[in-house]
C-alpha cells in the first residue's frame, strides 16, 4: 500500500495523475511518514534538477569535426586500399594472359600478344550484300 | 537569418555539410554533457563518451529519421554509452577508484556541502538506477520520456525511481531533514 502511494506520488510530478488519483493521494499525505519523505524527495529533486549548462570545455565541436575529417580520410584510404589489392590482382591476370598469347602464338607481333589471331586474306569470308536482293 | 531547426541541420549534415553538424554539437553539447557526467562523474572517460556519441550520432545520420528529438536521439546514445563504459569499468575491476576520481573532485568527507554529499551518494547507485535518476531528476524527462529513452516500461522506470530516492535519501538523511 505504501509502494502504492509513493509510485502515485511519483507520477503526481509528472502532472498526469487523475482527480482521484489526485484525491487519494492527498488522503494519503495525512500519513506523516509519507509526508516526510515525499518533502526529502523534493528537496532531493530541486538539488539534483540541472540548472546550470554543462560543457565538454572549448574546442569540443571543432575536436568533433576533426574526428569526423580524419574518419572520412581514412575511409577513403580503406576504400583506396581495398580495391588495390583487387587492380594489383587484375594487372596480374592481365599480364599472365599476354605471356599465354605470346607462347602460343607463332609470331611475336603486339596483336598476338593482346591475343588477337592475324587474319589472312584468302581466310577473310566475302559477303556477297546484293546476294540476298537478286535471289 | 532565423536560426536552423535541428531536422534543417540534420538534413544538411546528410548531405555532408559538416558546418551543420558542427551546429548541432554546440547546440547539444550541453545536454549531452549533462548526462555523461550524472552517469560517470566528471572523469576523462566521460569526455571521450561525450565525442563518442556525437561520433556514433553523425554515423547513424542515414538512419535518423526524426522519429524522436535530435535531443532524445543523442541522450539515448550517451546513456547507452555511458552503461557500456561503466561496464568495461567493472571488467577492469577499477570502477571504485574510477568514481572516486570523478566524484570527489573537492569533497571531503566532512564536507557539509548538500550538492557534493548528494553528487557523491549519486555515483554509489546501481547504474540502472542511475540512469533512471540522471533522466527523471536531472534532466528532468518526464516518467514517460525516461521509459522511452531506456526503453523500459513505464512501472520498471517508477519503481527503480522509487529505489534510488529511497537509497538517496538514506544516504543523505541528516542533510536533508
């Protein structure tokens, strides 16, 4: 029944407690006890209240933003550093693919080694255009 | 030019405007403050929360939707924060040396100084309940607000209220009689 009344008093400082609630809890202030310790709990509450605005000290948003720069800087080194391994990876495959074609290949010419076959003429397959027209 | 509004800001921090952001730290520094220094006394642990949250608050921006005050939003992180550091100071088995160094900054134990003796008995309760207490005594959230911040129901925030004033009280008997 105490514990009752003392969350009733609680929420009583919120200003959200019914006229009954509020009737009850008035009856219930008549015990000395409660009365006691609801006017400690007030005095507790007006000490505690903050009153004044605290404060990291100076420079504390700028100590944010610099936080923020180097976090981003080194986001993007992470990011930088992340795709390297994969292009050091890549010019790797692409070198290793040129060395194929070169062995390969019967002659060293620069389109055998990016793996392009030397066509012959006679090997060049002629499309007749008006073919298909006079048919 | 009227002053932007914290959703302004917040949305112009989105877009990389670190002005902005930068404006929305001096405007919450304070509240911020406020709590971590309830929660941890004033150590230099609390000042690295207090970056830390404004670090994690400008990380979550993509997911901050303004469902809640940029002010509920922040007080949330820096408990969350706090409850994590008092934690890792248990782990370290140094919490008391910890407090103590924040505490009693000045205070003597013949100290007749109402503020300090309460500051003091403050830092001794269970971190639960201090959180409760630095919300609903400190910075004055309402019941209802200190249960949505913890995300506990509105009965665990009354009766851990009720604990750490009775616990506060004890405490502090002879001053506040």
């Amino acid at each position: 029944m105490k514990d009752l009344n003392e969350d009733l008093f609680l929420q009583s400082l919120d200003g959200n407690i019914s006229d009954e609630q509020k009737n009850k809890l008035n009856e219930a202030m008549t015990d000395l006890a409660l009365r006691k310790n609801a006017d400690q709990f007030l005095k507790l509450r007006s000490n505690l209240l903050r009153k004044e605005v605290d404060s990291f000290g100076p420079f504390f948003a700028e100590r944010i933003i610099n936080q923020i720069k180097s976090l981003k800087k080194e986001i993007d080194y992470q990011i930088f550093f992340f795709f390297k391994k994969y292009q050091v990876a890549a010019i790797g495959v692409v070198v290793a693919l040129m060395v194929l074609n070169i062995f390969l290949s019967d002659n060293l010419t620069f389109k055998s080694v990016l793996g392009f076959e030397d066509e012959q003429v006679d090997n060049i397959v002629s499309i007749d255009l008006y073919q298909n027209l006079t048919e | 030019m009227a002053e932007q509004s914290d959703d302004e800001l917040v949305e112009n921090s989105r877009n990389g405007d670190l002005a902005a952001f930068k404006t929305l730290v001096i405007r919450h520094e304070g509240k911020v403050a406020g709590v971590v220094r309830s929660m941890l006394g004033s150590t230099p642990e609390a000042d690295d929360v207090g970056q830390e949250v404004f670090i994690r608050f400008y990380e979550a921006l993509g997911k901050f939707r303004g469902e809640s005050a940029v002010s509920t939003y922040l007080t949330r992180i820096a408990i969350n924060l706090s409850l994590n550091e008092i934690k890792r100071r248990k782990r370290r088995f140094s919490i008391f040396t910890k407090e103590e160094e924040g505490w009693h900054k000045g205070t003597s134990d013949n100290s007749s100084d109402l503020n300090e003796m309460i500051a003091h008995e403050f830092s001794q309760l269970d971190p639960d309940f201090r959180a409760v207490a630095t919300l609903r005594l400190i910075e004055g959230y309402s019941t209802e607000e200190t249960a949505t911040i913890l995300g506990i129901p509105l009965g665990t925030v009354l009766s851990r209220l009720a604990r750490a004033q009775k616990k506060l009280r004890t405490g502090l008997e002879k001053y506040l009689n």
